[in-house]
C-alpha cells in the first residue's frame, strides 16, 4: 500500500532553515559584541596603564626641572663667586702693577729716548717721550714686545720730528706717542693662545715689522742715527 505524504513538508523545512539562520545570526552577534567588548576593554584597560605610565613620567620631568632650575641657580652663584674671587685677587695683584711698570719702562728704555710722560687706563699704558732719531723709537718697541714679561702688544700711535731747546742750543728729535698693554701677574707667565712652547711672542714679530714700518712712514728728521 502506497502512502502518500499530502502535508507541506517543503515549507516546514523552509521554517526550520529559516528558524536556524536566524538563531546563527543572533549567536554571531552576541560573539561580535562580546568580541568588541573584550577588545574595548583590553585597550581601555591598555590606555589607563599608559596614563598611568605618563602621568609618573611628567612628575619626573617636573623634578627634574626643579633640579635644574637648582644647578642652573647654583652655577650663577659659583660664577658670581669665582668673579668676585678673580676681582679681589685682581686688586691685590695690581697693588704692585705701577712698581712693575716704572721698573720695566726704566728697564727697556734704551739710550737717547726720554719719556717725558705715561698715563695707565686699566692695563693700558700710553707713553709719550722724544728720542734723537726714529731708530731709538723702533727699538724701544722692539723691547716692549719682546725683552719685557710684564709689557705687551705696543702699538705706536704718532711719530713726528720736533724741535728741542731756543737758538743756537735748538736740537731737531722725533716725538712719539704710543700704548702698550701691561700683564696682570696671573696672565705673566700665561702663554699666548696658540703659541707652541718655546716659541717668541707674538709682540716681538709685531714690533720688529709692524710697527718700524710705522716709524719709517713718518716724516724723516734728517738726522743721523745717535750714538749710544
């Protein structure tokens, strides 16, 4: 006997598919939002740990710039110490600096210059003297450039001849003005920069070339070179 199913079993089929697409779909989505949760947690959880980590580093660097605010404050204060140090040290080393510097001009003043004035502003000296002849002049610098320890760099501001005396005693001499710088006893012994040991100083070239071809620019007196 042949049976014959006349119920639609297509369409329970269709439901049933239907019924389970739809319990997938609303099981994936709670997965999806379980998913993001987990991961909005994980980050958040990820982001307070790195504010945390922020937050520690800004009160280090707080801490530091007071620190250095400190040294910065502490290294003024050494500075304005070492500077009123230098200043007292200063005063009392240029107590001595006029004895140095009349021993010095009576020292490196060669024969037939006479000075007839010198005036000290800080460590520059200006010299004002007549010499019989512009040879007395260039070694006169020469000595001051070179000879002296306490003497440096001088640099001849004016040479001209002139006249000593009324009449018959009247005498033509060249009347010069020039500077030179004077050591601080810390900076004697002090070398030049650059200068390799044992080297002359810089003064000394300066003078034996420099300044001579200053004193031979001048007006020539039309004397002969003085004797000793």
């Amino acid at each position: 006997m042949i049976r014959i199913n006349l119920l639609p079993h297509r369409e329970e089929k269709r439901k049933q598919k239907k019924t389970a697409f739809f319990a997938l779909l609303g099981l994936g989505a709670v997965a999806g939002a379980a998913i993001v949760l987990l991961v909005g947690a994980y980050n958040a959880r990820r982001i307070s740990i790195q504010n945390e980590r922020n937050q520690v580093i800004k009160a280090a660097i707080v801490s530091l710039d007071k620190k250095i605010a400190e040294i910065a404050s502490l290294k003024q204060e050494i500075e304005a110490l070492k500077a009123r140090q230098q200043a007292v040290e200063d005063l009392q080393g240029d107590r001595n600096q006029p004895v140095y510097l009349m021993d010095e001009l009576v020292k490196q003043t060669p024969a037939g210059v006479y000075l007839k004035a010198f005036k000290q502003e800080a460590q520059k000296v200006s010299v004002n003297g007549y010499a019989q002849s512009q040879e007395r002049v260039s070694e006169l610098l020469r000595n001051l450039a070179g000879a002296s320890p306490w003497l440096e760099r001088p640099d001849l501001i004016e040479v001209r001849s002139t006249g000593l005396g009324q009449g018959k005693t009247a005498k033509k001499v060249v009347e010069f003005n020039l500077t030179v710088n004077i050591k601080r006893p810390r900076d004697k012994d002090q070398p030049e920069p650059g200068a390799k040991p044992g080297a002359k100083p810089a003064g000394a070239g300066a003078a034996a070339g420099a300044n001579p071809a200053a004193v031979a620019s001048a007006p020539a007196t039309g004397l002969p070179p003085a004797k000793p």
